[in-house]
C-alpha cells in the first residue's frame, strides 16, 4: 500500500511542477502518473550506471555534472511518454530542480505523521 501512495504522491508532484514550469507540457494526470513510473525505473535503473559511467567528469566538476545527467534523464522521459513535451534542455533541468523540491516538501509533510 506504501508503494501506491508513494507513487500517486510522486505523480501529484509531477503534475504540480508541470503546472508551475511554462517551459513543461502535461496532457493530464495519467500522463504524470506514468511520467512518474517511467521517471522512476529510469532513475533505479539506468541513473547510476549513467553515473559510475561519468564519475570522473563529475568529480572534475565537482559533482556539477550530475545535474547534466538529471536532465539528459528527464529528456529521455519526454521522448519515451506520449502527451509529456519538454521545451528544451535546461526546461528538463528546471523540471528536475523543481520536481526533487516539490517531491522532499510533500514526503515531509505526508511521513510526519
């Protein structure tokens, strides 16, 4: 039941963050409930051998790079889920930023209690 709640409330998030980023076009919730599904096999899966992969050019950046990589993910995301459009790169990176935001503000107020 953990996993379904999880999962709507990560999808709210994305719906959300959609709502507040111009650049983010979102057909309507069912899309941001498999944006979020997708969004995440691909950060448990592909995500940190994208990351071992690059881990120098990270270190050399400070770890700068990985926002790169978060937004080269979410651009993977768009190409992959029909009726999710993202404008350009650095919307991507936008949404990643906004979205890791939104995500934390409503885990911390739903896990509270």
């Amino acid at each position: 039941m953990g996993i379904i709640i999880a999962l709507l409330l990560n999808s709210l998030a994305v719906f959300v963050t959609a709502y507040i980023l111009p650049g983010i076009h979102l057909k309507d919730y069912w899309t941001a409930l498999v944006v979020a599904v997708v969004l995440g096999v691909i950060n448990t899966f592909i995500r940190p051998i994208i990351l071992i992969l690059t881990l120098p050019i990270n270190i050399l950046t400070l770890g700068l790079f990985t926002f790169v990589i978060l937004g080269g993910l979410v651009l993977l995301v768009s190409s992959i889920v029909p009726g999710f459009v993202v404008d350009g790169f650095w919307w991507a990176l936008a949404f990643a930023l906004v979205l890791s935001l939104i995500n934390s503000f409503i885990h911390s107020i739903t896990y509270r209690f």
